[in-house]
C-alpha cells in the first residue's frame, strides 16, 4: 500500500522528522486559505500515488495566496500517470542549499533492511545508480538488532556530512528507519531531505509504502487515514477482493490461468505468436467452477478485451471445475468473443467432455493455445 | 541420494487440522512421503487420517522422531510457526503460507540461517524427490519422474508444466524445489545450485525463474565461475511492463532492475541454455545431457 | 515503579488480557454505585503497592451493594504494611476452579527475562518455590528474538494444561510478555489467573513494576496515571529528588556514605559493635559540601535518628567539602545528636583541619567510627 | 599479565565531552593510561587535553588503533554507545554509566557475548591494573598497589576502602575489577574466577560481594569444583532488611534469596575465608599466602 506525501509526512512527524510546514488542501479555495495561514511563499505540490510528478507539471510554487489558488486550480484538475489528481500539499517554500537522498528498502539477495544515503539526492536513486554511484552510501541492517543510533551516525559520516551535521542527518536516517521498522515499509524515502540556506533540515517529500501482506498489523493506520489500501480501479478492486492477481496492460487478449509464473508465461507465450496480452489474471490454486467463472467476469469488464485465453495446469486445480466455470460463464454473460481454453492434468478428460458438448475449444498445449487466440483475435479484428 | 528430501525424511505437518493442512498431509500420504505427525495447539491428541496430532511441535518431533516441517498456518502465524520449526531443528522448514510480512520472512531466514536450517519459501509448492516417492510439498506428485535432472523454480504451476513437459520427453527430475514466489526466500537459486553440485544423482539443471529481483544473475554469476553441470534455464516475464507486480509479491520489474532481457542476457552469458517457451526446456536438456 | 492493581490490570486489558469486570473506587459510596453496575457479587479489594494484602483484611466479598459499601469502608480506612488505602477495586466475584501462577522477571545470572508459570497459583512464586518446586515451570526468552507464540504453547503443555486450553493459557503467557517487553518489566504477575468454573480464565490480579531506569521512556503511562512513580514519605521523596539513595530501617543511628557498598557495610559495621542503624544514606560520587548538607538534612527529618555517623572514602569525593557540608550542617540547622565523622582519602588533612577547628570529632577506620558511634548512642539514652 | 587491561590496552573515551568524560579521561591519562581517542558525535575534529575526539569510534579505532572502550554517555544513549563499541570489536567495554534500563543491559550483554567481548558494568567503577598504570575506570588509582591478588567487586568506593586497608597492609593487586552495582552486568564473579585463573600473576583472590542475586553463590559452587586459588571475601548488607534496594539496583533482597547469610554460607562452604569486616582482608590474605 503506497502512502500519498501528506500521509506519509503525518506519519514522519509522529517519529520527530522534521517537515516543512504545511497543509493539505482538496480545493483550489482552501489551497488559497492555507497559502494565506502559512504567510510565505509556497509549493503546491500534486498527491499522487506516482513519481515524476515534477515533470508532469504537478508541483508548482506561488509567491501570493493568489497564485497558491491558481496553481492549486491547475493541479486539481490534472491526471498524472492516468491517477486523478484530488488533493495538493501547500507546503513553505524552501531555500535550498543542498538536496539528500535517504531511502530504506528490502534487500533480497541480503534478505536484510537496506538503509541507502546519498548527499546528492534530488532525484530518484535509481538515476542517483547512475550519475553518482560513488556518491551512495548503503548499511544492511541487522535482522535481530536493528539499525542503531550510532549506526545512523556512521552513514552520515560515510555520506560525507562534517561533524557539527552528523547528529541531525543521524537523526533524519534513524527516525526513518523506525518509520520503516514500526510500519513494515516496503520502501521509504526522504527525497529529498533539504539543507536550506539557512541551515535547517526538513524532509521535502515522503514516500512510505507498506508491505501489502503486513496491513493486518497496521489497522489502526488505514482506519485513521480513512481510504481504501490502493488506487485501484474497479476491475482491480475486484480482483483483489476475490484474492485473484490480476494486473490491465496494453494489449487485447485476457490471459486466466493458475499461478502467477505460468501467468506470465502464457503472457509471454502470446507476444511470441504475435499477439499482446490486455489481462494478466491469475486465478490461484484450487479453482472451482465459480471462481473461474467470477475471473472472467472480471476479464471481461476491461473494454481492451477481444479474446480470451484460458491456461490451466491441473493440479489441486480440477480441469472439470474449470470447464464448468467456463461454460457458465459462456452462457450466463453470454460471452460473444473467442475463447481459447488449454487445460491439463487432475480431471482433464471430463473437463474436455463438459467443453466439448457446449462447443468450447480445447488445446493441449500452451503454444498451441497461444497460437489459436492470437490467430482468433486478428480475425475478429 | 537428492537434495533436502529422501527416504529418511519424516515430516511434520504445521497447521495440519485446517483445509488446505488436511488436504495435503493426506495428499503426501497418498504419494508416499513419511507424514509422521502434525500439529495444531488445542487439538492435541486427536488425528488426522491416523496422523497423530500434537500441540507444539516439540511434542510432535520427541514422540514421532521427525527431521522435516512443512507449515501450512495462516501468513500471520507462519513466522511464528517456522520458529517453532526451527527451533527443534527440524530440517528443511518448507513455508507453503504466502503473504508472509517480510519482515518475519528475514528474520525466520536469519534465524535459520544461523541455525543452519534450510527454509524452502515462503509461497513455495515445496520439495519432491520422485525416485524416494517424498514430496514435501502441495506439488501434484504423478507430474514429476524421477530421474538425473535438478529443478529449481520460483513458481509453482508454471515448474508443473515443465516437469509435465520433461516427464512426457522422458527425463526425470532428481529433486525439484519450489525456491518461493516472494521478494525474500530462504534458498536463492545461487544456494540451490551449490546443493546440487554436491550430489550425485544430479547430472543436469533446470532454472525456472522469472521477473524481478537479481537472483537469477547472480545465479549466473555463480555458473560462470566454474559451474560443471549443465544448466537449461526459462525466464518468465519477458512481456511484463515495469512496476506491476505480477502476481507473485517477486515478481516486478523496479526501474531498470529485475527485467527478464537482463536476466536471460546473464545466464546466456554463463552458458545457460535458455528455453524462449516452456516446451524448449526438454529439448534443450537432450542436446546438454 | 510499581503500579497499583487497577492501574496494571488497565494495561493489561490493552493487551488482550482478560480481567474481571470491575472499576476503581474512592469513596465508599462510589464502591456501591460499582457493585450495582457489576450486578453480582463482588470483591472489594485494597489497591496499594504490598503484598499479604489478603491477610491484613484488604480484600472482602460482598453479595450486595450494601455489603459492597461497608466493605469498602473498612478497607478505605486501613493501613497495609503501613500504607494508606487510597482507592478499592470493586471486581465481580469469581467462582474458583483452579488458581493459576504466571510472572515475568528478569533472571540476573542468565541475564535474560525469564517466565515463569505454575497451573498451582494463588501463592507468591517463592512460597511455589518452597511447596511445590515439581509444577514451577521457567523458560528463559531469548535476548534477541524475544517469546513467542509457540514458546507460550510450549510452556502451557509444561505447565500440565489439557490440549483444549493450550491455546487460552498460551494467551495469556504471550499477553504478559507483551506488557513485560512493552513497559520494561522489572516484574509482572499474573497471581492468580483463575479457570472459573463455567471455564473462563481471567487475570484475578495483577502485578507490574516497571524498571525505575527505564521510566524515561514511559511517559505517556506516568502522565496518563496521574500520580508520583512510587509510595514515598517526604523524606524518601526528597532524597529522590536529590539522586540520594536513601533508606529507613529499624535503628537509630543514620549512616551517610558515598557509595552503596560502603554504606551497607557502614552499617553491617554498627550491627557489630552493638548498634542499630535507623538510615541508609548513600551521597554517591562526588558529593560538594551543598550536598553533604543536604544529606544530613533529610538524615535528621527521621524522628527515629539518635546519632549520624558519616563515613567517606575519599576519591572523587573530596574530603574538605564533606567537612565543610558537616560543620555547615551542625552550625546552620543546630545538630545536637552527636556526629561522627570517618573521612580518609582527597584532601583528608584539609578536611581533618576544617573539622577539628569546629570540634567535631574526627577517626581514621571505619571500625572506630563505627564503634565510637554506638558508644555515644548509648551514652545519649 | 594481570586480566582484561594490561600495557598494550588503548582506549577510547566514548563520550569525553561531558563533564564525567572529560574528568575521568583526563584522570586516566594522569595515570597512565593509554587514552588514544574521544567520540563524541558532533564534535569530530576538536580534541580534549590532547585527546583527538572523533564523531564515531569507527574513525576513532581506525585513526588510533584503540583496543578497548570506556563509556560515560547518558544512560538513554549508553546501549547504543556500547552496541558501537562492541561493532569495532573493542575488548573490553567498560560502562561507567548508571541507571541503564536492565532490558538495553540484556541486549547488550547477549550482543557481547556473541561476540566474544567482555562487558564491564554497566555501573562499574571499571578496571584497573596496577603494575602497567592502566586503568579503564574512575577508581582513584592511588589506592591500588601492584601486586598479585585478583581483586572483584559489585561496589565502588567500598572497593577502594578494601584496596585501601590491603595497600597499607603491603599487599598489591593484579588486577581489580569492579563488576557493576546493576542485577545484570556483563561480567559475574564466577566469570571473572576464570579470567583470574587463567592469569599467571594472579596468586589469591578477594570477592566483594553483597546482598541480591546469587552470583556469589554461584561463584562458591565454581570455587567448591576445584578452583586452586585461595579466596577472601567480604559480603556487605548483613544487616539490610528484605525488600529495599540498597543504593545498588542488585543490592535487594527478593524473598528469601540474596541474603547475606546465604552468601557468607556457601562461600565458608566452598572453603572461602569471609571477613566479617573490610579491614580484615588484609588479615586473611596474609593468612592464605
């Protein structure tokens, strides 16, 4: 679950990092009331759950609670990688002196915490990767022990900081680890962290995202920030409340299958026939005839779709259940376009007789299957 | 003779009174695998399908004599559950659960680690040797024969088709491992393939990995400094945009990092034969072996 | 810290640990309107920090409101090892089937918190220790990764408890842990947990003291509760606020040193010559002639003390300034019970002048101190 | 020889600039001691009579080749000041600092110990060898004399009465440890018998111990196992009731355990000659030589 800037900053502030003040504001009037009690100039700052949003124009800065109006009026209206735009952050303007890059993620091949510092921030790490490698500082942290004060200590040494900045950059890295420790965080971030001019440190923006499967400890959390865990469309949303996978792409033939890798491989089997995917759809293991039937409702509310390519490897799965969910689905939602259905192993054979008699084709093989509905799919076109 | 799981294995069931615990203890049962005992803390005493049932695992491993686990408990439970495991020393400790916080994943792998323990998982089908009839695992068993080959996957059904596809080619598989779908999982490919190397029975490997993450160049990275079996390999994912995940908590492609060019360019450059679909798998193991 | 029973009970509820239905009163009256509310019988129970409140009378049943009251009215009165009785705790009655024993401490050899459970409770832990040793469960927690959930099962099937209740004692073992880990426990108990005999299990009473150096981070709980750390009289309470370790015992001669083992053994010196002494009283390191004054001060606040005796071990300590602390006493509050001084080590000549020219006697041992001092008492009554 | 600090010890001064670090490092330096290096994080660069004071210990051991710590932080800083020192493999670390909450004492300990280093304290007056002039502590140094007998202790100042009475009577130390005033502190008696065992110059040993816990206890049932040096020791507290803390966080009497009696029972028990006051160590010393 990503968190917006504004909610993730609230969180910051609860652990003593320092933000620079400032309110959110859902309408271009209360942008203008908020510019006008912080009584500077100000950034009006898009929140959305997307990076880049500078250069998609969503962050813009206003001398007068007049212009905080206008730029939140531009702001509020703007979708920024397809998200609407529903809220802006009207936050002091800064007076920047030097921009810092602190993050902590999840190191897979370590399987530790990782706490990354660079005092060249201002831009994604994975540009930072790029541009100064030899600028980026990364600590493991330890699994048992955690990520101690003097260790925040040493990072900010490692990152080249003189002695009378250790103490607060420390203090910067540490309560953003115990952000991450105390909310199971996927990936946080200060990017950048703000050295002004006049020598004061405040964490400019906030990215904290929790792990999915450690919400249930975080009850409080999303009750309090009173929304739903993602921006999910409604196909999404659905999906999710059925447990199935499902991610939209650019394509028009909806994959279903079992399991995620078998998921991606008949996505994959697809292009290299010459078709694209519009649906990645993972049922999970144990479908009955229900759940494949809800899979392809769900399929089937995406308007990209054109045809449908079901991919089962029979195992706990049964191939009759399935062959029965198809049907239903068929005939109930009266599915007008092609389906291609590939089914193998527990129950195969009664599956093919249920799909045989309502007039279903069936395959054996993936790259068959593959084949046929790409093939399918240019003919209807 | 395999790896992790052979004739001496005797396994505990974790979480064996629930749906999906019943199922498959009966299910390892039915295949051969030595169920021994499960737990459940308040069902103690009773049974399931003659699978004595204990309370904590301690009782469990004195009484039956056990050397395995495999945990079947609810993602909030799991890590809990894998301690317990572990700290019996029962070895390996196979997480089925998925959705495990990783933060209990890491500190689970860490403590194991320490212990010496080998976790296969979490959000892993498990672990089957077919020539000693044991599966550890939610794995349908008749799919996999036994043979020469070691398979290491990160997914489950896609790592059925493939060992379908190789059976029905006519080459049988030594040990297959589900290494687990999530971000963070108790043995890397690397590690995998330093058990295989030590045993004797493996004459060939088959890598099926996939989106996100670096472990399958680093895996390639471990080949190319003197790996000496030969080594097939199919990457899932080719066609996945960046930053989705795609159904596995793994499996996502984080800015440039995690693609499956990048991943196929690696092992390719190790001397792995990469299959471009499934089905490639078997032929390219025929031409290897 | 120790905290009164209703106030860990509240804590514990927190953690999911089960407690009677039952509310704090102050005022008799305010007992009854509790029973009412409670609608069954009732134990009306002392809230102060000792234990054997049972056997001085701090805790009746009452069947009725009125009973409830008049119950309430005796205990309010009483005091318990020689506290005041501030406040009741109006509990519903339970019906007993068995008495359960659970605590947290820390062991000091293994260095590790240690719990502890007996299925025989109701009896403090050492008098357990002493009946039966057999049924005293302990597993130590592990430094790093704290107790889980299964070590909890494991220790309710050591414990004795049937598979059918594993679960609900595991429950409660993991609920006490997590106050013990949350509040840096010094001490926590469960004493008893009852089974009542239609199968509920509640924590019957409750024990926390929290580690006084660990205080610091438990502000929220100090603010939240309202009242001073601990039940301290004047004296107590101002030696505290003076970093002064300080404590009354039975005799009457006061013992004011630098250091706790000097102390003690200062006054184990007096128990062997004879004497009693009535104070603890250590200065700690350092102590300035303010300070020394000062300990002497809240020395003679003691009605009890007949005779002080101070003995320094000069090193960081310098022995001018504790002469000058003495003699500023003696001159400004009017000392007329004799003083002994014992002073060696920095500065001792100066000292020994400071003092021989205000006359106050002056030896080289702490065994002529000890024994001079014990000579003037006696020669005082 | 002597135990834990000898002339090769190089310490650092882990909060030198307070008023406590700033005393007792420049205190040490007078005696002898080889203080290499400060920390203080945020003042790297100044220096304290001399001293370099550094933002970490890593630069500070990487600069001055330092071997061992002394800490004075406060106490809410001081596990982090000692996890540090541990981190740098500093041996041993010596914690002035009082009032440490016992769970950060725990932690710390278990961490050390992993490790192989020796926690002194914490709420020591520290260590101190006299015949190399090194001392890791706030012991004024004068008081001690080199000589042969292992001294260790729960207290301060009494310590110093006990050095006192024996440096007048003749008879020096090879080492003295103060073990800390705290319930759990890093090194216990029956730990330091064994450094004393294992050290050549070591002839006899005094224990000063006092009332809570049973660490003596434990000491005379290691004393009793064969242990070949004779023991002195003095238990203060015979006259502290049951219940009140004396001073000391440890010094508390739970119940019926921790009593002096007790103590000064097992300890004539295991063949220990226990002085009824502090001057007549020296006495029984004398006795045992």
């Amino acid at each position: 679950m990503k968190l917006y800037e504004m909610e993730a900053k609230e969180i910051f502030r609860s652990f003593n990092i320092t933000t620079p003040a400032g309110y959110a504001a859902k309408t271009p009037e209360e942008a203008r009331k908020r510019a006008t009690e912080i009584g500077k100039p100000v950034a009006v700052k898009a929140q959305v759950l997307a990076g880049k949003r500078g250069k998609a124009g969503g962050i813009k800065f206003a001398d007068t609670p007049d212009q905080a109006e206008a730029a939140a009026r531009d702001i509020l209206g703007m979708r920024i990688s397809d998200l609407p735009v529903e809220a802006v952050l009207v936050e002091e303007k800064l007076d920047i002196q030097q921009e810092i890059y602190i993050g902590i993620t999840v190191d897979r091949n370590e399987r530790k915490y990782v706490v990354i510092g660079s005092a060249a921030g201002g831009m994604s790490i994975e540009e930072l990767a790029v541009k100064s490698p030899e600028k980026i500082v990364k600590m493991y942290v330890d699994p048992m022990l955690g990520f101690q004060s003097y260790e925040a200590q040493e990072m900010a040494v490692a990152m080249g900081f003189p002695s009378k900045m250790v103490r607060s950059v420390a203090g910067f890295i540490l309560g953003l680890w115990n952000v991450a420790d105390a909310y199971d965080a996927e990936l946080t971030e200060i990017n950048p962290l703000i050295l002004t001019k006049d020598g004061r440190l405040l964490a400019a923006d906030a990215r904290l995202n929790i792990d999915d499967s450690a919400l249930y400890r975080h009850k409080k959390l999303i009750d309090g920030i009173k929304r739903k865990p993602a921006e999910q469309n409604e196909r999404e949303r659905l999906a999710a409340e059925h447990d199935m996978a499902y991610v939209e792409l650019d394509g028009n033939i909806a994959c279903i299958c079992n399991g995620a890798g078998l998921t991606m491989a008949t996505l994959d089997a697809v292009a290299l026939h010459g078709g694209n995917a519009s649906t990645f759809l993972d049922l999970g293991g144990g479908a009955d005839a229900e759940r494949v039937k809800k899979g392809i409702e769900i399929a089937l509310m995406y308007p990209n779709v054109r045809a449908i390519l079901v991919n089962i490897m029979g195992g706990i799965t049964r191939c009759d259940e399935v062959a029965k969910g198809v049907v239903a689905a068929r005939q109930e939602r009266g599915v007008s376009i092609p389906m291609v259905i590939r089914m193998v192993g527990t129950n195969e054979k009664q599956g093919q007789e249920i799909l045989s008699s309502a007039g279903i084709p069936f395959l054996k093989t993936m790259e068959e299957a593959a084949e046929r509905v790409v093939q399918l799919t240019k003919e209807v076109a | 003779m395999a790896v992790l799981v052979d004739k001496k294995t005797r396994v505990i069931v974790q979480g064996i009174t629930g749906t999906q615990g019943t199922f498959h203890a009966t299910a390892m049962l039915d295949y051969g695998t030595k169920v021994v005992a499960g737990t459940s803390p308040g069902k103690g005493g009773t049974d399931i399908k003659g699978i004595p049932v204990y309370d904590t695992v301690k009782e469990a491993k004195k009484a039956q004599d056990a050397t395995a686990s495999i945990i079947f408990v609810p993602a909030a439970f799991a890590a809990d559950a894998a301690l317990e495991a572990i700290s019996q020393g029962l070895n390996p400790v196979v997480v089925i659960t998925e959705h495990l916080p990783v933060k209990d994943e890491i500190r689970v792998i860490h403590v194991a680690f320490e212990r010496g323990i080998t976790i296969i998982g979490p959000n892993t089908p498990g672990i089957i040797t077919p020539k000693a009839k044991q599966k550890v695992g939610i794995m349908p068993g008749h799919v996999f024969a036994p043979g020469n080959v070691g398979l290491m996957s990160r997914s489950g059904t896609l790592t059925y088709e493939i060992a379908a596809g190789m059976t029905l080619a006519g080459i049988g598989i030594s040990t297959a491992i589900g290494l687990g779908g999530d971000p963070c999982v108790g043995l890397t490919p690397t590690e995998g393939l330093k058990l295989f190397r030590k045993d004797k029975e493996t004459k060939a490997i088959v890598l099926v990995g996939e989106i996100g993450g670096d472990a399958e160049e680093r895996a390639a990275a471990y080949i190319k400094e003197g790996f000496d079996l030969p080594v097939v390999a199919f990457i899932a994912g080719r066609t996945a945009p960046a930053g989705k995940r795609m159904g596995h908590a793994g499996a996502i492609i984080s800015g440039s990092t995690g693609t499956a060019e990048a991943k196929i360019r690696a092992l390719e450059d190790a001397g792995v034969a990469v299959a471009k679909r499934p089905s490639e798998v078997p032929q390219l193991l025929k031409k290897l072996m």
